[in-house]
C-alpha cells in the first residue's frame, strides 16, 4: 500500500541534514528525503532507509522555538530545525504533506476496495465459494501483488547498485598501486563480474517473470468477467424459468380444483385442454388464503353438482349499484366552500431533541409542538371518515344482503385512503371539545362528534342520513412510540344500520403505523384484518391488509377479502388497495385445490371479471402544500357561524397553525393545555375520594350530547349519542356549554 513516509536515517540527527519535503519524481506519495540522496517510490525507500514513519499517522508538535516534537508508533523524536524561521517553514511543509498522505491513503483504499470485489468473485462454478473462501483469495491476491513490487524493486536496486560498484572496481584498477594488491585487486574485480553476470540472468529471468505474470493476469481478468457475464445470464434464465413455473403450477391447481372438466365454463376449462382455439382465457389472482380465477360471463354456464353462489344473470354493466363510482352530485351549497388554505411553511425542527425522552411512553402524555400536527383536531379526522359517504347511499339501494356488504367493505377501506400522505399528527381534542358537520342539504347527512374523555383519549361519533343509514362509534387511541415507528391502534366498534332492511354492520379499525420517526423519510402503513358482521343475517367480510415488504411481489398496501353467507358460502372476492380502489367479483363456483407440499389446502374461486366499487377522488390542486387535505378536509376547518362554542373551528391555537403563525401557536397550544390541567384538578378536587383513583377519573366527567351505556352487541358500554345537539342549535342556546378554549 502507498504510504506517505518521512524517511529517518538517525533520530538524533537534527533537519539541517534534510532536503525540504517533496514529491520526488516518479515517487507516489510526497516524501522527506535525504540531502543528495533520492527514491523512486516508497518501496525503494523501505529497502534503504533504516526507519520510514507514516505521515498520515505521525503527530508532531513545537517543542520550543528551534525544535519540533514528532510522535508516531510510541515513540518520540526530537527533531532541531536551525532556526525558528525554518522550524516554521518544517511545520508548514510537514502538516502539508500530512494531508496529502491522509487524502491518498483514502483514494487507494476505495481502489483496493473495488479491486477485491472484482477478483473476490466467483466464477459461477458449482462449487460456490464461501465468504471465508473470498477473503483469502483476497488476501493471496494482495500478497503477490506485494511480493510483485519487491522483485521489481530488488531488480531495480541490483541493477543499480552493481552499475555502481563496477565502476568503483573499474576506477581502483586503473590507480596505481602495488603489484601485490593489484592482484587482490584484480581477483575481486573478477567476482564482481561473475556477480553481475549472475544477476544479469537473474534480473532477466525475473523480468520474463513479471511479463509473464502481466499476460497472465490480463488473461484472468477477461475469464473472470466472460464467468461474471455468464452467471448474470444464468440468474436471468432461473428467474424466467421459476416465474413460468409459478405460473403453470397456478393454472394447474386451477384445473385440478374442478374435477369434471364438462361442467366447466369455456375460460375455465381452457386451463385442462387447449381443443377450443377461440376460448377466452384470464389470468388467476392467488392470494394467501385462496385463488381467484376470473371466468367471462358470456361463456358461463350454470354447474352441476358444484357449490355455485347463485344467478348471474343480474351481474351485468348497466347494474344500477356497482355500474357508477363518480362522485354523485348533490346539491349547491348555500355558502360556497372554500377549495385552498394557507401553504404549509417551512420551519425547521430538530426531532430528535424532542423524541429522545419520550421512548415508550403514551403518545397522548408527551407534550408535542405544533411542528409535527396538522391544523384538524382528532375529531375532525373521524369525520373525515365520510368522504365516502356515497358508498353507504349505494348500499341502501341493494337488496340483496351480501352485495350490501361488500359496499359496506368499501366504506371501511376508503377511510384509510386519506392517509397514505397524511403522516402529521391531528391536535389531541380538549376534553368536552365537540365538532359538528351540517351538510343534510349538500351530502344529506349530519355529523357530530364529542371528546369524551381525555385519559384514555376517547370520542363519541353519531351520524344521521336522510338516505336511510345511521353510523356511530366510539373510538379510543391507543398508541406507542418504539423509538423508530409509531403503532396507532384504535380501539372500539363502529356501528352502521339501515333503516329499511334493519341490517346492523358492526366492525373495528386496523392498526396504522408511521415508520421512520427518527431518521429517513416518514411513511405510513396499514396493516392487520378488518371483520365485518351483519348481526341480522350473519353475513361476514374478513377483509386482510397486507403489510408492506422488500421482498414481496404484490403491489403495496394490497387489500382482499371474501363475503360469505351465515352458511360460510362465499359470494364475493374483494381486491384492492387502501390508497387507491377496491373492486369486487361474483363467485360463481367455489373448490379446494389441491394439496400443496406442506399439505395445505387453498379455496380456488371462479369468478366473472370483477368490478369497481370504490376509487379515490384526486386531491386538489397544490395538495402537498396544503397537507395534501382532500376536499372535505379544506372545509372541515372552515369557520361557520352557529356551532356551539366547545366546536373544533374556535380552537385558537389550531387556527394560528392554520395560518401559519406556528410559533404563538404553540404558545397557546400550552396555555390550553395547563388550562385543561387546572379544570382536571378542580374536578378531582371537588369530587368524593372514592373516586380519586385511575379507574374512576374518567366517570368525573360528564358529557353534553352522549350517555355511556351497554352495547347488546358487543357486550361493552359505549358511548351512545343521547339527542339534544341540533335542537340546541336551532335555538342557538349554548349555555350548557363549559368555557374550554
């Protein structure tokens, strides 16, 4: 390895005995060398010089005015410069070159470092070396190609110095002296020649050496690329042939699943025989849980003695349900809505300061600034929930239970589509803090949502529609910091029931969780199963999310489920995204595949193609400065005039934030937050000591519009809406409202 040496011949010996340092020619690395004495490089160096210490390493230091203090492996030299002007210009010189040996130790490592990888690899045979393997050919490697630039360097040095004494023996012999030395003289003459002759053959057999070992290793060089070149074309070949494998071993367990091939459709049979030249084929969707091979409703034909869903007669394109996915205008708004907010500014904020003292701590106990929220109260984020709102007016139309449900699966997906891009932290509502959205004339439905208890953060939601569906909830966060993610994890059940059929759906969120709290770019996920019941006729949806993987071949945030009857018989397959769509197919037969290796069976469902339920609305123009909020999140924020006084809209410090005055929001973010803390200890304080205890802190506390009581569902008490709101507020009487803000 080259090394930048200071080259000592006595460390007594003080600078005036040296040359000022240099890169002397052909040398690669700047040097100190000896007054009329000069090297090549730093291997012709090391075989001259009785010690080489390696600049890059050394430590020197001003010992006093003339001498200068050099340390390097343990030991000390005391250098004396003539005077303290040269001592000076030694210091300049020595941190100089310094650096050039620092920069070009560097630059050799990161060649020697891709030199390894090109010769440390395999050849592709079939005996693949081990890591272990390739660090010592690495290691054989680098040890010829030393010993390589001794023999050069030795074959340089002889060649030199055997020149020189020859000339010295040539100039003896011709002085005169004493004809009995001379003869003494004349016979060391003579050995100094057969030495020279000796290495003469020597110098060139070695010289035959090294080219032979060039052409050699130029030789091995293209043979170990050609070997390289051929093993990615052989990783290439495998990978083609294991996808075709897949591929077939799909469509073969499609085939085996049915055992009479006549009473297959047309698409499917095609998978057993290829006789029809004109049947159309489709490709088969496998899931983890089961398979899904679409089938073309034209070529359908009823089963014999199969497990079919029922008719398809009435799974057609002009379907009055699944046929549109637009967004179904309503009616104008009194008021026009705003479509834009202030943008989001750009302030900088060190995270880990803040976050390095709260790992594994509730995140609604950590005292969090307005940096990393976005300007919508948490109540405000479940009211979001409805964007989607149409699914459920489409769902009333069905009469069929099963096709309801997998409008209802839509509705639950959808919720989640907000926020692939929403990876800020809504405000932590005030305890008491409601937040109504009064659009019975626009989207036919109202809303009102209650913070009903802050240790547990816990809301009440109740929505009424005039289509025919009620939905309510009541939704408890629980989530942990754990130091590079951040699990979200909403507890409680969501109620929806239409009034004409009486169907009662009930089902829980998944668990969100952003990844990337500490270092890299933030990004959310979903993940865990979704079990929708219809308590009236025992209908169910398990809907799975897949969570993300490097490894994975299924497209990101990937959404399935199957609706079953109270039998278990399968009538849909749901497929989709949570960001994105989610579609639906009728299942028109259904089997078991064969067994695989493990022993394992899989459901293998024929269905007709499928259609769309649900698709994303786009964001609106410069979303990404503006939070990326959908359109209902620019309005949910919007001032309105009649709401009660406890309403989200007239939370001070997430106005401020709104309009970007971040700094005196987070003031009065605190000032809110030590004023909920003084009311907290007041209550505490005028309350009974049998109720001081964690368990009951919450009983303290009486909500407006909501009454905890059994749910005969689920068995649990919840937080049920108990009237009174909307008739307050068409009175405009507030006056039971608490000062919160």
């Amino acid at each position: 390895m080259a090394r930048a040496v200071l080259a000592l011949g006595r460390s007594r010996l003080g600078l005036g005995a040296l040359l000022e340092p240099a890169a002397e020619p052909g040398a690669e690395c700047p040097c100190v060398a000896w007054r009329g004495r000069s090297w090549r490089n730093q291997g012709e160096m090391a075989y001259n010089c009785r010690a080489t210490i390696n600049l890059s390493t050394a430590h020197f230091d001003r010992e006093d005015s003339c001498n200068i203090l050099l340390s390097y492996g343990g030991r000390t030299y005391h250098l004396k410069a003539g005077s303290e002007v040269e001592r000076q210009q030694w210091l300049g010189a020595l941190e100089l070159a310094r650096a050039k040996a620092v920069r070009m130790m560097s630059s050799l490592s990161g060649n020697r470092e891709l030199q390894s990888v090109l010769t440390g690899d395999d050849s592709g045979d079939e005996d693949v070396p081990t890591h272990s393997d390739k660090s010592e050919l690495q290691n054989t490697l680098s040890v010829l190609s030393g010993k390589l630039d001794d023999l050069s360097i030795c074959n340089d040095l002889i060649s030199k110095h055997g020149a020189a004494l020859q000339r010295s023996l040539s100039e003896l012999e011709s002085l005169k002296i004493p004809v009995e030395s001379g003869e003494k003289l004349k016979a060391v003459n003579e050995r100094a020649t057969l030495f020279r002759i000796t290495s003469n053959a020597m110098i060139n057999a070695c010289r035959d050496f090294l080219e032979l070992a060039e052409i050699h290793s130029r030789k091995w060089q293209r043979a170990l690329q050609y070997e390289q070149e051929q093993r990615v074309r052989l990783e290439e070949t495998i990978e083609q042939l294991a996808k075709q494998h897949n591929s077939l071993e799909r469509a073969c367990r499609g085939g085996q699943a049915t055992p009479q091939s006549d009473s297959l459709p047309q698409g499917v049979k095609g998978y057993i025989s290829d006789e029809d030249e004109d049947t159309e084929y489709f490709d088969a969707m496998e899931d983890s849980s089961f398979i899904t091979v679409i089938t073309d409703p034209k070529d359908n034909r009823s089963a014999e003695g199969g497990n079919e869903a029922g008719p398809v007669d009435d799974w057609n394109a002009e379907d009055d349900v699944f046929g549109n996915t637009t967004r179904i205008p309503g009616v104008p708004p009194k008021v026009k809505r705003r479509t834009h907010i202030p943008n989001k500014p750009n302030y900088n904020i060190n995270l880990w300061s803040i976050m390095k003292n709260c790992i594994g701590k509730e995140l609604s106990k950590i005292p969090m600034p307005v940096n990393f929220n976005e300007p919508l109260s948490m109540l405000q984020r479940l009211t979001e929930d409805l964007e989607y709102h149409e699914l459920l007016d489409k769902a009333v139309k069905c009469e069929n239970s099963t096709e309801q449900m997998c409008f209802v699966a839509a509705f639950s997906v959808s919720s989640y589509s907000t926020t692939v891009n929403r990876i800020a932290k809504p405000f932590n509502p005030m305890l008491g803090e409601t937040f109504e959205l009064d659009q019975m004339e626009e989207m036919g439905l109202r809303s009102l949502c209650e913070q009903v208890s802050h240790h547990p953060p816990a809301a009440a939601h109740h929505v009424f529609s005039k289509n025919g569906w009620t939905l309510w909830q009541e939704i408890t966060i629980s989530s942990k910091f754990r130091g590079k993610y951040l699990s979200i994890m909403p507890l409680g059940a969501i109620h929806l029931e239409f009034q004409a059929s009486g169907n009662h759906y009930i089902w829980r969120k998944s668990t969100s969780t952003v990844h990337n709290i500490i270092v890299g770019k933030l990004w959310i996920d979903q993940t865990g199963d979704i079990e929708i019941v219809n308590h009236k006729t025992k209908d169910k949806c398990l809907l799975k999310f897949t969570p993300y993987s490097y490894f994975s071949k299924d497209y990101t945030r990937k959404v399935t489920g199957v609706v079953t009857d109270s039998k278990e018989k399968a009538h849909y397959v749901l497929s989709g995204s949570w960001d994105e769509k989610m579609e639906c197919a009728k299942i028109i037969q259904s089997s078991h595949s064969s067994p695989s290796t493990e022993g394992k069976q899989k459901m293998v469902y024929q269905t007709l193609p499928a259609k769309l339920l649900w698709k994303k609305y786009p964001l609106p123009e410069n979303a990404e400065n503006m939070y990326y909020f959908s359109e209902l999140a620019l309005i949910l924020n919007e001032p309105e005039e009649g709401v009660a006084p406890t309403d989200s809209r007239w939370r001070p410090d997430q106005r401020l934030m709104e309009n970007g005055q971040w700094d005196e929001a987070n003031s009065e973010k605190q000032r809110l937050e030590e004023k909920q803390r003084m009311i907290r200890r007041k209550r505490l304080e005028s309350s009974s000591r049998e109720q001081l205890d964690e368990g009951k802190e919450a009983d303290l506390h009486k909500p407006l519009w909501f009454e905890k009581k059994m749910d005969p569902f689920t068995g649990e008490e919840a937080y049920i809406y108990k009237g009174g709101y909307w008739e307050a507020k068409e009175e405009q009487n507030w006056s039971m409202c608490p000062d919160i803000f």
